[in-house]
C-alpha cells in the first residue's frame, strides 16, 4: 500500500510513494524548501486504502526506484521465459 507526504499548512499532498521512506523524504525536502526545516503543525505521511487509490488513481507516478525495480522485474521474467523454450 502506497504511502503519501500531507502538509495542511499548504494543503498539499505528495504523489504517492510505495515505500514509507519515500513519503518521508518528500516531507523532508518539503520542509526544507518551503518552511526553513520547521515541522509544519499536523504534517503527516499517510497510508492509503485501496479505496482511496481507486478513488485517485490518476494521480498514481511511479518513482525512479519504482521504474527501476519494475524494469529488473520485467528483464528477469523475459529472461526465465527464453530460457524456458530455448533449453
Ligand atoms: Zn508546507
């Protein structure tokens, strides 16, 4: 379940993240650009229900760690298939 930066002092909200760590460091880079490393009351990293994916599926962008990981995922599974019908 994907997990997603909120700052209510500027009412915004992250992408969403699949790790939590993602999360955290968004709301750390916000911190640092937008309020002087301060800890803006009520920010919080939340972790989102299915329901609230489906509802806010558009806004979905996978990370760079996410396309890498999804790439090995990919690469390894072609790779079991050649050698599969090619042995
Ligand atoms: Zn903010």
């Amino acid at each position: 379940m994907p997990y997603t930066y909120q700052c209510p002092r500027c009412g915004t909200e992250s992408r969403r993240y699949t790790l939590r760590s993602g999360a955290d460091g968004h709301g750390s880079r916000h911190r640092y650009l937008r309020h002087g490393n301060d800890h803006p009351l009520g920010e919080r990293v939340e972790h989102l229900t299915w329901g609230s994916l489906f509802a806010r599926a558009s806004a979905w962008r996978l990370t760079k760690g996410d396309r890498t990981a999804l790439a090995v995922v990919v690469i390894l599974v072609l790779w079991s298939i050649w050698t599969t019908f090619t042995s």
